[in-house]
C-alpha cells in the first residue's frame, strides 16, 4: 500500500510539475531566467527570445534559450534550462502533492 501510494505522489508531482511548467512558459516565458545561475559561466547572460514563425497558428511561437559566451559565440543551452526548470517545479510541487493524495486518501476512506 505505501508503495502504490508513493508512486501515486510522485505521479501527480510530475504532473504539477509539467502543468507549472507549461503555464509559466506561456505566461511569462522568461521565467526560464531562474536557471541562469546553474547554467550560465560568470560573467554572461542568458538570453531567453521567442518567435513566431510565419507556419505558426494564432498563439503559437518557438522558444530559444542561449548564452553568449565571452568569445561572442552562441551557446544554446534551451534543453538544459527546460529540464532545469522543470526540475525544480518537480522538487516545489512534492510537497503539494503529498498533501493532495493524502488528502484525497483520508475524503476516500471517511466516504467508504
């Protein structure tokens, strides 16, 4: 029982995970911004831009995300940050999610 109920937390955590994910990118894409300081050398910025290609539909638009290094290259790191990002939307949302199953569990079993 404490194996499936642990599995059901970290499931809806990753869920919390992605829906957060996808809400600040859409609301604020340079939310992103949060993981410069775990990917970016000292010294350079990180670039987040977005696009919007004449293929997109009404809304739509692409993402990139890079560093200029201190050469003047183009580092695109966009992955990394994304993963990042989500990363610590997982780590935040654990507790939240904790609190949703067993409160959920404690509605079921008060119902039954």
């Amino acid at each position: 029982m404490a194996a499936t109920l642990l599995l059901i937390i970290l499931g809806v955590a990753i869920w919390l995970a992605f829906i957060g994910m996808a809400v600040a990118l859409v609301i604020r894409p340079d939310s992103v911004r949060i993981t410069e300081r775990f990917l970016c050398p000292p010294g350079t910025e990180m670039k987040v831009e977005t696009y919007v290609y004449s293929y997109h539909r009404p809304g739509e638009r692409a993402i990139g995300i890079y560093y200029l290094g201190p050469d003047g290259k183009s580092h695109n790191i966009k992955v990394k940050a994304l993963l990042l990002l989500w990363g610590m939307l997982f780590v935040a949302s654990l507790p939240i999610a904790i609190l949703i199953v067993l409160l959920f569990q404690r509605w079921v079993t008060q119902a039954g």
